[in-house]
C-alpha cells in the first residue's frame, strides 16, 4: 500500500466520491446535454464535490462529470473566482506548439503521468443560460485543464496519453524529487488559489 507523506488527506479525501481508475464510467463516452436546464442535480453534484475539496485543501481547478459517476458532457472548472460549468464543450482550434507536463488526475491519486498538451485551444461551449460561448486562443494554462477534462468526458485519461519511457510514476517519489522530475519537462501546473480558503496549491 502506498504511503503519500504530502498528499495522504487528498488521497483519502477522494476515497467514495470520485470514481477511480477501473470505473466502467471513466471508459465511456459521455452524452451530449441537449437542454441544460435539465442539469441541475448534476451541476449540484459535481459543484458541490469540487468545492468541497477546495475548500477543505486550497486547490483543485477542475472535475468533469463522468468523474462523479454522471455519463454526461459536463465539466465543472474553478479557475479562482468561483465554480461555473461547461456543456458540451468542442475544441475548435489547437496549436501546433506543444509541451510537455507532469499531468495528475483526482481518479488516479497514486500516479503522475507525463503527457504532450497543446500549448493553446481554442474552445466551443454551451454556459449555464444555454448560450453559446466561444473562448480564442486560451493560455497555457487553461488550455492543458480543458484537454484533461475533456478527455474524461471521451473516455480517455492521462495514463492513455504518457508520453516518454518512465512517463508513470508514483506521485510519492514525484514529491520526493519534485526538482528532478519537474526538470524533465517544459511545463509546470500553474496554481489556482481558493480565495476562501487559507492554503494554497495546485
């Protein structure tokens, strides 16, 4: 059994929420939402897990809803100013640059996984009125949240993504030698800081 001296809370934290790797949801294809009005229960489940583990570890950007067992096209995201969702979301345009970045994942807390990310999306969605909303040329930052979250909604997590020999490794030798590993990549996984909590992290 694996010990993480860092993240021993946010492991046993997930434990009964999130679905974890081996779920049959997190291999599926989630549905499209025709009407999203429809989705309130959902957004109250999947906000309200998110927020929950904000609020008690000071970070967490982002949860799609496949994630909470919901088979749907929702992604939940908190990029510092409070939770707000995305239906449906298309990626309409990706750079041709890319990079590299040790990728982490709510439903596989024991692991990080290096993968290749655009560096820039540009993104479709349908917001919580119904309207459509069309995000350009997205940093870094967002950008390599939305291709993560996006993937769980098509069935696909970082594990499918690694790129590189020794591209899985555990997360507790990760913080061990976070020095080490973060030099073996281009990028880093910029911070969203929870206003209302008194700790910060990624």
């Amino acid at each position: 059994m694996f010990r993480f001296p860092s993240f021993n809370l946010y492991c046993f934290a997930l434990l009964g929420v999130v679905k974890r790797f081996g779920d049959p949801v997190l291999r599926q294809k989630a549905a499209f939402v025709e009407d999203v009005t429809t989705a309130k229960a959902d957004c109250d489940l999947l906000g309200g897990q998110l927020e929950e583990f904000r609020k008690k570890h000071g970070f967490g950007r982002g949860m799609s809803a496949p994630q909470v067992g919901v088979s749907k096209r929702i992604i939940a995201l908190n990029l510092g100013s409070g939770t707000f969702f995305v239906f449906n979301p298309e990626i309409t345009d990706r750079s041709s640059e890319t990079f590299t970045m040790w990728d982490d994942c709510m439903s596989l807390p024991s692991v990080m996984v290096r993968v290749k990310r655009h560096k820039s999306i540009s993104l479709r969605y349908t917001d919580e009125k119904g309207d459509s909303v069309h995000w350009k040329k997205l940093d870094a930052a967002i950008s390599e949240l939305l291709q993560h979250e996006i993937d769980h909604l098509d069935g696909v997590l970082m594990t499918d993504r690694a790129y590189g020999e020794d591209s899985i490794i555990d997360r507790e030798l990760y913080l061990l030698n976070r020095e080490f590993f973060d030099s073996q990549v281009d990028y880093k996984i910029v911070p969203t800081i929870n206003k209302t909590a008194n700790s910060s992290s990624e």
